[in-house]
C-alpha cells in the first residue's frame, strides 16, 4: 500500500484518436497491465490517469523489469517472516510452504530459537514457530510504476498524466448486450473496444459510466512509520497474523500497519483525494501497537516518525475483482485488491493482459473473476459493505470447529464449508461399519449430510439463502 503526495505537472494537450486498449488508473495494477500487454505485442495501448503514477508481483518481473528500463525500481531483497503463536497458523505455513515449492519458491520452517536468531530483537516466548522466506523483501511504488511504463513507452505505449476519465460510451451489441465504444476526456475522445478499469477505491465512478455496479468498499486504511530503531537494519519483514499486524522495513526503522476490526468505512471517495491523505484515528489504529510491541518489545520506547492513512478497496471475500464484464463486452475489471496491489500486481497484470488479447487468462483465475459474484447481489450495498468489513476484520483470523464450522475438503485439504447454528463435532471415521468398526452413534455431522441428499431444498436451507 502507497500513498503519494505532490503538485500534479502540466495538462496534456491532446490524447490519441484510438487505441486497442485503453487503461485507466496509473497504480500497480495499471502499470503492470500496460507492461504486460506490450510484452504480447499490444503497443497501440493508453494509460490514462487522473492525477500522477502512483497517486493513491512476481519476483521475475522486479528482477528483469531495471535490465528492460534502465530505471531501479527500488527492489530491497531482505527476506520476510511468518509468525505462528500456536499448532493450528503453524499448519498453515507448512502448507503455504508447500504451494511455494511448486513455484520454486524457497522457504524453511524454523522454531523459536532459529527465529531469534535470525531476528535477534524478536520475542519469540509465545512464538511457536515462523514461516522464514529469504527471497522476500520490499519495493519503491514510484520506481516500480516509472520503470515499467518506461519499458512500455519505448515501444509505443503512451502514459497521460492529469487526464481524468469523463464518460465511456458504448454501442449495442449482440443478443441486447453492450460494447464499448470509446472514452471521452478532457482533452479528446480515444476510440476503443477494450477498456480496463485499474482505479482502486475509486472504481465505481467508472464502472457507474457504463451501468455496473461492483461490489468494492472504500476503507480508510494506514500504517505508520517508526523513529530509528537499534538494530533494525536488514532484518526480514514480520507477518503476526494472529496478532493482525505487519512490519515492514525501512532502512532503520519499520512500517507499521494491519487489519483492525473497526476500520472507517467510506461513503465515496473524492476524484481530487489523490494528493491528500487523511488523518491517523488513534482510536482505530492504537489496535496494532500492542501485538507489534509484544512482537518487538523495544518498539515500546520507539517513537513515531510519520503517519500515512488513504483509501483503500476492500472487496466481500477479500480478493481482487478481475476479467471483463458479463453485461459490458470490452470492459474488463482489474481493481478490489484489498491494499495487496504491489504484492499481485505482477502476477494479475499478466494474467489481465492474456485476458484482454486471448479472451481467456492462462491460469484459472475464477477465484478473482468478477462472474463469481451474483450480479443481483452487486447492487445491495449493504450485502457489500457487511460482508467486505468481515472479510478485512477477519483477514488473519483462522476457522475453528467450535464456532460451528462444518469442514468440507479440497484438493487433499480440509476447509471450511458452512457454518451451523449448533456446532457439529466430528466423530472418529467409523469406515462405514467395516472391517468389524462399530458405527459411531449419535453422529450429528453425518445425518447434516444426509439432509443434503435431496433434488430439492434442504432442511437447512433458510440458513445459506439470501435475503
């Protein structure tokens, strides 16, 4: 997450008369996008943003990106650490730890004494075990973004600043549905067929010009940034998920920031809001200090340095919003990134550009594809809104069977499946009476299933239905 703060440059004069694709947004996702689509041979590509770059990935491309551009994009390589304060976040690590490997992704599972070793002003009295990943480490906003529109713009591409979106026009298209048509300016209209909507917290401005509604929140989001801390100096960035808090590095001193479970909701956000910031509620952010100084007790004696609170989107299930529209044929949506756009923005602006020119990504990509959502659900605000705060408050937070979770698997996996208004423990396997195993009595779990068995609604059904 970044917010930037300067006086915008000067007004362009005119933009192009078409495009075969046009983006709007110059954060993360924009930029990575237009880098991306260049890459497959789409350089007659526009993108337009309303302010400056950055104004509000994958290893591979930080590392190839400052070969292509000749611009650094400020890559800091000082690793990064999981915290797990029981058994049950230890699991999931050593899963994570798991996928990784398929990617060639190198990590260790350390214990306590490993971790303090590694990371000699941690408290690790409470630490049950850290997930520790060498390859990790931070990166420059600015740096990123300028070196990736540098590499498109070498081939054709073309970045307007201080260009603001005013209307996008559509044309009729088959079986009664929409096209889209063309983006109009200030400074001109650009004819096109495929527009990507890359704004973040402000996405509904522009998805609104076309009749769609997404369901994106705005929050207010922040993190702070401490006075010098005695050595600091390259340790790896810390993730205390049980306690919802992240530690960032900073040269000398650390970011601090997390998932509060009372953040401040916003109604809209202003166009103008990209150099401004808000200001640092205490009340709502004072929740993080406590697990960042029970993870780092000399913090207590550490001052603060800067404060930085802006808009942020957050989405219902915590995952970005992706692909092209089911009711807007050329309008693709890559926004909803849930204050992780630096971190996916390599990887889904890929993903984004195959989507755009081969009219499919190349990974399954459903998970974040914005047909996952009922579009009748789209427009119920306060479906959006519940749903998006249990998702940030609950970010970190892991699933226990005596809340009433019903557990289903998954590609070898258990996970959850629904949630019952009385807890459902599960019985030991009684294989189905065989091998001389007496059935298990009173077995809740299995006569829930058995309600399911059925062409028609369940007996349960009142308790998954919407309203």
């Amino acid at each position: 997450m970044a917010f930037r703060q300067e006086k915008p440059p000067s007004i362009p004069a005119e933009v192009p008369k078409e495009a075969d694709v046009v983006i709007i947004g110059g954060g993360s996702l924009g930029c990575n996008t237009l880098y991306n689509l260049v890459k497959l041979g789409v350089t007659n590509t526009v993108l337009l943003e309303a302010h400056q770059l950055t104004a509000g990935l994958t290893r591979d491309t930080i590392i190839r990106i400052e070969e292509e551009s000749g611009v650094n994009p400020g890559w800091i390589n000082n690793g990064g650490m999981f915290i797990a304060s029981n058994k049950e976040r230890l699991d999931e690590y050593k899963r994570l730890q798991t996928i990784g490997k398929t990617q060639k992704i190198e990590s260790f599972i350390l214990g306590p004494k490993e971790s303090k070793e590694l990371y000699p002003l941690l408290n690790v009295s409470d630490v049950f075990g850290t997930l520790y990943c060498p390859g990790d480490g931070t990166i420059e906003p600015a740096g990123f973004c300028t070196a990736l529109t540098r590499y498109a713009t070498k081939f054709g591409a073309k970045v307007i600043e201080n260009c603001p979106v005013l209307n996008i026009n559509t044309e009729e298209s088959l079986l009664g549905g929409k096209q889209v048509k063309e983006v109009v300016t200030p400074h001109g209209t650009i004819k096109t067929h495929n527009v990507v909507n890359a704004t973040g917290a402000w996405a509904n401005s522009i998805t609104n010009l076309v009749g769609v509604t997404i369901p994106l929140v705005p929050m207010k989001h922040a993190y702070v940034v401490t006075e010098k801390i005695p050595g600091i100096e390259n340790t790896p960035n810390l993730r205390d998920h049980d306690a919802s808090v992240y530690m960032k590095l900073q040269g000398d001193a650390l970011a601090i920031g997390g998932y509060e479970v009372n953040p401040i909701i916003l109604e809209k956000v202003e166009k103008d809001f990209s150099f401004s910031l808000f200001d640092l509620d205490w009340n709502v952010f004072s929740a993080h200090i406590e697990g960042a100084v029970n993870r780092i007790p000399s913090l207590e004696k550490i001052g603060i340095k800067s404060t930085v609170c802006g808009p942020e989107s957050f989405t219902p299930d915590h995952k970005p919003i992706m692909g092209e529209d089911p009711n807007v044929s050329g309008f693709y949506h890559c926004c909803g990134f849930n204050s992780s756009g630096m971190m996916l923005g390599g990887g889904c602006g890929n993903q984004m550009a195959h989507w755009i020119v081969k009219g499919r990504p190349e990974l399954d990509m459903f998970g974040y594809d914005i047909r996952r959502f009922n579009p009748s659900l789209n427009n119920n605000k306060s479906w959006a809104i519940e749903r998006s705060h249990e998702a940030y408050a609950k970010n970190y937070s892991t699933i226990l069977s005596e809340n009433g979770c019903v557990f289903q698997e998954r590609h070898g996996w258990e996970r959850p499946g629904w949630f019952n208004v009385h807890p459902t423990p599960i019985k030991p396997y009684d294989w189905y009476g065989a091998y001389n195993t007496p059935l298990a009595k009173d077995h809740l779990y299995k006569e829930t299933l058995k309600a399911d068995y059925t062409f028609d609604f369940p007996p349960h059904h009142h308790l998954v239905s919407s309203i």
